[in-house]
C-alpha cells in the first residue's frame, strides 16, 4: 500500500509541513464507518486504549535490548482526561511513539493484504455494514465516529525531542503533518468531539466506557482526580484543591488471573481487545501449566471470521508473551493452519526474552507447546459441539477452514474427523449438520463402509444418479459439495474402523446389506448383457476405458463411474483451473439394463446404435457435473435420434 500523491504541501526549514491524501482504502472505510457504526460509538475508546497499550508492550520489549529507551521514565501508562469547555478528550501515553515515516504509514494507510476485495463487499447499508466492518478491525479511525477533527503529536522513543510528528485530519480525504517538538516519548491524541458526542466529555461517562471495555488491560488507565484538602471538622478548605491521577482499570494481566476470579464479561471484553472484534466469542479455554513445560494460555474460538480468514499467508496467531513481556503479535508458529481462527495469548517462562520469529522455527519447545496448544483448540470445539446451535455457528463460519485439518495434521486425524460435518440423504437438506458419529449409528446391519458422493453443488450431489440404490435399499450417503470436500475426502480414510467410499468410484460394494440372491441374479444379467456392452465399446472407442452393466442404478439409464483411486472431477477442475496440467482419465461407462433407453440401444442397428451409444455417455458425464468437450456434437446427435 502507498500513500496517495501529495495534494498540498507548505515545506520550510523550520516546521517542514505537509499535506496528504488518504489511501483510497482509508477514505471509503471513515466514510462507511463513522455511518455505520453510530449507534455502537462509544467502541471509539476501547480501540484507543488498545492502541495505546500495543504501543507501551512494544516499548517494554525493545526496551530489553536498550535500556534508555525509556528516556528515565519505566513506569508505562496510559492517561485520559477531557475539558468539557473546549469540548475534547485527551489520550496519551508513553509507549514506544512513531516518527514521521511511521504516522505517514499508520495513519494515512491500511497495510493489510485483502482490504480493497473487503471494501467492495460494503454496500452503505448501515446494518450489515457494521457486521463487516467489525470482522476488518477500526483501530485508530474508530476516533473519526465521536469526532469531527483529531490531533495526534508523538515521538519515537529514543529520538531527539525536535523529532516529534503532529499528525491533523478531520477524516475528509486529507491530513496534515508537521515537525514538532515534543519532550515526552510515546502518542497525544486530542480528539474534538462533534456536537452530539459531548456525553463523553464526562468523568463518569469516560470511567464507566474504561472498566466496561479495558479494565483488563496490564497497563495502567489513569485519569486525573481533583481533592479538596479539608479541616478537623471535616470541612473543604478553599484553595487547597490537588489534582492527582486515578488508576481506573484492574491494570493486571487478565490471564495471570485465576479462572475463578475473572467474571464472564471480563473474558469476554479480553476477547475484543485481543481480537479487535465487535462480537463476542464463541467459548473459550483459559489453562495454565506446570511442569517440564510453564505456560499460561487463553484461546478464543470467534463467533465470526475475519475478513482475510481465506488468505493462508494473512497474519493469524496468538500474542505471545514471555514472563509478561510482551513479545510479538500473531506469533503463528504455536497453532497449525486449520485453527487459524483462535485468538488469544501464550505467556510462557520457556523462550528467551530476546526470541525472533526465525528463532521460534528452532526452538524445541515450540513444537511441544504448539502440540498442547493444538490438543487444548480441539478439546475446546469437542466442547463446544454439546450446544448443536452454538457448533452449528462455528461450522457455518468455519468449517471449510477445519477441513484443512486432516490432510495438514495426521497426528489428530480422528479428532478432527469427529467435529466434521457434512450434509446427508439422511435429511436431504443442504444444512451441513451430520457427525460421523451420527452416520456410524445409523448405518444399517451389514454395512461396513461410510459412503459420500462428491460434487460441485448441493443439488449436484442431492441429484446424482449414483445415490439411486442407496435410497432403494435405506443406506445413508453424504452429500460433499464444498470446493475443499474432494481434498479432505483423499486423507481422510477411516473412522471409527470404518472405511470411507465414494459412491462415484470403483467397483459398488454394499457388504453384507445384498443378499446372495442379488449378486446372483447380478452376475447373470451381466453375462447376458455381454454382447452388448461389446458392441457399445466398440463404438465409443477410446472414449471410454470401459463398459459394464451396473445394478447401482433405478431410474437412470446410465451413469459414469471413475477408477477407485483416480482423482475426483471437482479436484480436477480445482487442479486444472491453478494451471496444474494433468493426465486424461477415461470414465467407465456403466448401463442401466433394466432401463428403456438400454433396451432401445440394445435393439438398435448401425449409425443409430452409435449415436444412442454417445447420447448415453454424454448424459451421464453432464449428470456427474462434468463438462463434454463438444457439446455441440452431443445436441446435433441427440437432435438426430430424436427427428429419426
């Protein structure tokens, strides 16, 4: 992301002023967003002081490695005061600041990969615009809803005090920039509240929005605090007023907190900070460890996805802490890729204070935290899945992420199969709510296999003609449709000592469910039929790479069928479409003998004998979802047979 062209620019050697354009991004999410979420502004100081406390966790860690970068001033905190009279509130703190480059980049642009594909799905409905923009995070901007004008003066620690930046906007399209000097390290931002903002010029307003929102934070909210010394008698002595500063949040580590002594509303308020989320999460798993290995952990599962959830190289992962340091956001590297999801915090006494992300892929101890970590996310979804509507929102939201897990993690394999869910003839509905352990207990005496079929749409699969001997004779089928199902299905091969079986391939194998009378009268309709499934082989050539009669179908004449371990049309299609080149695989044509366009065919002589040979095929390759290579040839064909 870049900045737009410079609109205006005053340059003198003693303030070096300028004026910028708004990344495009910027002015469409302030537009939307100050509309957008009005009715839930008071969000504004939650972001700030989140945003303040990053800033003072940054400074604290840098700070390991050089010292004086608290410039003599160690005690981090976070202040807040208003004047009600000028109408504006003040937020400070003394964290690690920005230079001019830093404001230029922080608060002129939105770096986040994904975000112009976000913007288009925002529709200035104010509503479901509010959802949207809660997945994408406000942060700083979110002080462009209560005001009409923002100041910001900072300074990078460890820089002169002529290096300071004051950043000025009134969020329209434009901001300014200026030198300053500035004696303390850290970030002032004065917001000018609009005229109906001014409730939150207000002591008891303010606290209220701090121990509702923040009171969590490790860093400490002060706010100033007027006494008015008095007499013996208890009276107020006039003139002996002192201004002192008030700590008004816990300012303690939320997760170093026993389980006990943190209230529900509390975790949840954790949540939003940590995740930069406007909903609450799903559940959550607060765990502390003792041991070979001493860690504490807190996970969140959200109650719904970020906007760049589908980037696999997006930033995801915890926040990670050593001894109460903070170290790194999104340290990815402690939960694998299918829970990219879970928010929350790892503080740990295992890792050095002065671990880098290149570090972390070397040391031990990560591989065995992560192993836990992974265990603790599952066993929190295991948990989650006794509440059939709370799982079924998870599922909706990210499911298809989940069923990454099989093939990327076959150490969990079965755990993870087990929180699948899939849609099924069961109910017929395209609602993705059947377990494997509720197929398993539904199959029918004889069965030894978990039978799916795989295709590109729910009605796709619903419809498809290989289902049809599965309904005669009651078997439950899972119906696949999802874009990633035919990957999940080629890792994933048991469960429960079953076997899985696409009903699209190989040979059909019912088990114990058909009698021996059946495969009897099976096997002599098939030596009846020789010559004609010959004489079809014929005329198809090496169109086909076989041809049989099939007892899988009841009202369609014929139907597809490919190689027990061949590759899926939907992974075909997937694989294809990435530009990955792959070898041609001929289906198996499979007849319906008891169908009257077979018995037609059967009677059929010459050039009509082909023609019904080739309708047949291509009709079956269209209701398997595929794709002919001349459809052309397949309408003048069934033209033919049908003008004969």
């Amino acid at each position: 992301m870049t900045t737009a062209p410079h609109e205006k620019t005053a340059d003198n050697s003693a303030n070096h002023e300028e004026t910028l354009g708004f990344q495009t991004e910027v002015k469409q999410l302030l537009n939307l967003m100050i509309h957008s979420l009005y009715s839930n502004r008071e969000i504004f100081l939650r972001e700030l002081i989140s945003n303040a406390a990053d800033a003072c966790d940054k400074l604290r860690y840098a700070a390991l490695d050089n010292d004086a970068l608290y410039e003599g001033d160690s005690e981090l905190r976070i202040e807040i005061e208003h004047n009600r009279e000028a109408n504006t509130i003040t937020l400070r703190d003394n964290g690690i600041g920005m230079n001019r480059a830093d404001v230029i980049a922080n608060l002129g642009t939105i770096a986040r990969s994904g975000t112009a594909e976000f913007l288009k799905q925002l529709s200035g409905e104010q509503q479901k615009d509010a959802k949207l923009i809660g997945q994408f995070g406000v942060g700083f901007y979110s002080g462009f809803i209560v005001a009409d004008e923002i100041t910001v003066r900072t300074r990078k620690a460890g820089t002169e005090v002529s290096e300071g930046v004051e950043w000025r906007s009134k969020g329209e399209g434009e901001f300014t920039v200026s030198d300053i000097e500035q004696a303390q390290h850290g970030t002032e931002i004065t917001l000018h509240l609009k005229e109906d903002a001014k409730e939150f010029a207000d002591d008891y307003r303010l606290q209220g929005l701090v121990r509702k929102y923040s009171d969590h934070i490790e860093v400490p909210v002060r706010m100033p605090k007027t006494e008015t010394a008095t007499d013996d008698e208890g009276n107020s002595i006039a003139g002996s007023e002192v201004t002192t500063w008030e700590t008004v949040n816990e300012a303690t580590a939320l997760w170093s907190r026993p389980k006990s002594d943190v209230s529900e509303d509390e975790y949840k308020a954790f949540y939003k900070h940590v995740a930069h989320d406007f909903s609450d999460p799903l559940t959550w798993s607060h765990n502390k460890v003792e041991g070979k290995l001493e860690y504490t952990s807190l996970l969140y599962v959200p109650g719904r996805a970020p906007f760049d959830m589908f980037e696999r190289d997006g930033a995801r992962g915890v926040k990670l802490y050593v001894q109460r340091v903070f170290i790194m956001d999104d340290a990815e590297q402690f939960l694998p890729l299918y829970l990219r999801f879970i928010k929350g915090v790892l503080d740990t006494r295992e890792l050095s204070l002065n671990v880098s992300r290149e570090l972390l892929q070397q040391d031990p101890n990560v591989d065995k935290i992560k192993a836990a970590l992974t265990k603790r996310g599952l066993d929190m979804l295991k948990k989650l899945t006794k509440d059939k509507e709370q799982y079924q929102t998870f599922w909706k939201t990210f499911g298809s992420v989940l069923k990454e897990g099989p093939g990327e993690d076959p150490s969990n394999r079965e755990k993870i199969a087990g929180l699948l869910r899939f849609a099924s003839t069961h109910t017929d509905t395209s609602a993705q709510e059947h377990s494997l352990a509720d197929y398993v207990e539904r199959m029918k005496e004889g069965q030894r296999k978990i039978y799916y079929v795989v295709a590109d749409s729910f009605n796709a699969a619903k419809n498809s003609p290989h289902l049809e001997i599965f309904r005669k004779k009651g078997i439950e089928v899972l119906l696949l449709s999802d874009r990633i199902d035919d990957w999940l299905m080629s890792h994933l091969t048991e469960y429960d000592g079953k076997t899985f079986a696409d009903v699209a391939k190989g040979e059909l194998d019912l088990g114990d469910v058909e009698d021996a009378d059946e495969k009897k009268a099976q096997e002599e309709t098939a030596k009846a039929k020789e010559d004609l499934v010959k004489r079809v082989k014929e005329a198809l050539g090496d169109c086909v790479q076989d041809v049989k009669v099939t007892h899988r179908l009841t009202d369609s004449p014929a139907c597809v069928v490919l190689p027990e371990h061949e590759m899926g049309y939907q992974m075909r299609r997937i694989m294809e479409a990435a530009g990955q080149p792959l070898p041609e695989v001929k289906p198996i044509l499979e007849l319906n003998p008891d169908h009257a366009l077979v018995a037609r065919l059967e009677g059929a002589e010459g050039d009509l004998f082909t023609q019904l040979s080739y309708i047949l095929l291509d009709q079956a390759i269209i209701a398997e979802g595929g794709h002919l290579d001349d459809p052309a040839a397949y309408v003048k064909r069934l033209n033919s047979v049908l003008t004969a």
